[in-house]
C-alpha cells in the first residue's frame, strides 16, 4: 500500500513538473526559469529563456516548426550566441522580411534545449504560439469547416459572406467534384490598405491571397463592397481546396488549370474578359495552352486574356467530359503526373491536343437563339472587374 502512494506521489510530481510554466529541472541544479514568445504581427516573433544552473551554461538552442501542410516536418534550429554564466537570459527574433513573412491566424511549434558544462541537459515541452493580427478586435462565424473572422460590418455582413462560401463550394463540388478536405480560415479586412498592411511584400494591386498551405484566406472586402467580394472569395477559396485536392511533392498544377477553376467557381465571365477573348479569337492571337501553363504576364492586358482562355479552356472540359473526368485529372495531378501525362491519362490528350479541340469550340459559330430555342441574352453579363486589382 505504502509502494502504491509512493508512485502516485512520483506521478503526481512529475506532471507538475512538465506542466509548470515556470520552472523545469534536470539533474544537477540546471533549470528554466521561464520561457515566452511574443508575436509583433507582422513583423515577426519573439522567443526569451531564462535559465539558471551551478555551473556555467554553455549551450542554448532554440527549435521552431512552422505549423502548415507538407510531407516532412521541417524543424528550424537557431544556436544563440551568449556569454556562459551560471544565469542566462536570451532572445531571439524570428524575423519575417527573411521567410516572406507568415498569414493571420498561423501557428509556430516551438521548444529549447539547454545544457551546461557538467554536460545536464534540458529539452523543454514544445509549446505553440499563435501568429495572429492582434491590431484588430476580430469576431468569428463558424459554418461547417469554414470559419469567417472580421472586424467590421455587423452579423449579417458576415452571414452574406459565409452563405457565398458556402455556394462556392456546392458550385466547385459539382463542376469538379472537388471539396474542402481541412478547415479554412478567411480574414476579412476592410479595404486593401489594411489587408496589404498584414502582408510583409504585398503589390498595390493585392485584394485577396489565399495561403494553401496554411488553410487561410486573407482578403478586403468592405461592406459596400460585397460584389466584388463574393467572386473574391469564390476565387481564392477554390484556389485553397484544389491545392488541398492536388497537393503532392512533385509537381504543381499548370496555371491555366488552378485560375480556370477558381474563374469558374466564380461565376459567368466578366464583359471585359469575354471582350478581350473574342477579340483574341477573331485576331488570331490566342496565347497556346502550354504558355498558359506557366505564371501569366506582369502586363495587364495579356493578363486578362490569360485569365479569361484559362476560365473557357476549365469551361471547355467540364461542359464536354463532365465532372467525372476533371475529378480524375485532379487526382492524377495529386499522384505527381506531368502536365501532358495527366491530360493523356484522362482524356486522351495532351496539351497541344487541348489547345486545338478547344480553339475548334471557341471559333465555331455560335448557334443563333432561335436555334438555340433561347430567348437573346447578354454573353457574360456580369459586372467587369479585373482579379486581382483590388478595387
């Protein structure tokens, strides 16, 4: 009986001793006094240790992980430089000009390891730290796995935003057959200025980002604004589940995939994008698929036609091979395929193949209304707008 209290004592004390924010000891007097991390978003986060032993300290590390999707985890060690003393205090900075800086909401694992010159050694419980945009008082509506965070505006302005998340992501599972497989975050600021001011290198032109690795959207949208914010946040959160869908450590999806899919979940075509596509169709002057498979042009109206072929190429397989087919071409991108590989695969076709069926569909006469049985319509009427270009 009295063996049976000892170890729950031992139990007991231990516990206390992992738990304790304070204190932590290792044989031979060496302890932790304590440990803090301070995050100054967006600039970067701070790490302090205290310690103390009988002898001199002589090595201190810090040990970081960022939290965000992968295929290892990488830990980060950072040896910091100090004078030896029997009592220590020191910092570091992890500084976020050098790593391009990290989203609202992320988080950073992070763990010390101690030792002195009778050779004790401490490695302290890893403890994570949220990366959060503490400038702002946030409030949060949770829908699925879907979460809104934002500061202004009043409880329905965020509802309208959830309820266009939510038909996003119907509209992507039927067309793709894509859906979100882990939680998404979206920040919600209320003009670009304070979103690009959460953002270490962002463009004048920055509306919205979406950080897939990460599960988070952060994006501007002011309350008189929610138009643009309902394509904005159709677009970004479609580039999160594909990329949640297709991520793997080989190879990225071609360009013209990833923003023809979010152009589509967005809805119909803006005016000035079906402008400058037909224009592009009726002066020969159509940009090939394998060009649209990497990153757009920096000129404006190249990258407007970039982004429109891109929607009618997405447009051009789901309306002809249906969702089945562009589910398998997601999954086999998702297994490292090449580009024209995964275009064989599934439909029998590669790039160049690609491009010619579909400039075939896109210069065939279109059948009159009558024939169509349809009533004249505007061809993409939607307001026009330039992704991207904030406001």
């Amino acid at each position: 009986m009295i063996k049976k209290v000892s170890i729950l004592a031992l139990v007991v004390c231990l516990c206390l001793v992992l738990l304790s924010p304070g204190l932590v000891q290792a044989r031979g007097g060496l302890t932790i006094l304590d440990s803090s991390a301070e995050a100054e978003f967006p600039l970067g986060l701070s790490f302090n240790l205290s310690a103390r032993s009988d002898v001199n300290i002589t090595d201190i590390r810090l040990h970081y992980a960022v939290d965000r999707a992968g295929f290892a985890r990488v830990t980060s060690e950072v040896y910091i430089e100090f004078v030896p003393n029997t009592t220590v205090d020191a910092s570091w900075a992890l500084e976020m000009v050098r790593i391009g800086g990290l989203p609202p909401g992320s988080g950073v694992d992070y763990w010390w390891t101690v030792k002195d010159a009778q050779g004790n050694e401490i490695r302290t419980t890893p403890v994570g730290v949220k990366f959060d945009d503490n400038r702002y008082s946030w409030h949060s509506l949770t829908e699925g796995k879907v979460t809104i965070y934002w500061y202004e505006g009043g409880q329905s302005f965020a509802q309208e935003i959830m309820t266009s998340a939510q038909q996003a992501l119907i509209r992507l599972a039927e067309d793709t057959g894509a859906y979100l497989e882990k939680p998404a975050r979206l920040y919600i600021y209320t003009n670009p200025q304070d979103l690009q001011g959460a953002m270490i290198y962002p463009q004048e032109w920055t509306g919205g980002v979406a950080f897939t690795r990460f599960g988070i959207i952060a994006i501007g949208i002011a309350p008189d604004k929610l138009y643009w914010g309902k394509r904005a946040i159709a677009h970004e959160l479609t580039h999160l589940v594909i990329h949640q869908m297709t991520l793997n450590p080989y190879s990225n999806l071609p360009i013209w995939l990833d923003e023809g899919l979010a152009m589509n979940t967005e809805g119909v075509l803006g005016l000035e994008y079906v402008a400058y596509l037909n224009r592009a169709i009726a002066e020969n002057s159509l940009i090939s698929v394998r060009s649209l498979s990497s990153p757009f042009s920096a000129y404006t109206e190249e990258a407007i036609l970039a982004y429109a072929q891109s929607y009618s190429l997405v447009e051009f397989l789901i309306s002809n091979y249906g969702q089945g087919k562009m589910l398998e071409l997601l999954n086999t991108f998702k297994w490292g395929s090449t580009y024209d590989g995964a275009l064989e695969k599934v439909y029998g076709f590669d790039m160049d193949g690609l491009d010619a069926l579909w400039r075939d569909y896109v210069t065939a006469p279109a059948p009159s209304a009558e024939e169509a049985g349809l009533q004249p319509a505007l061809i993409g009427a939607s307001e026009g707008w330039v992704w991207g270009q904030g406001w």
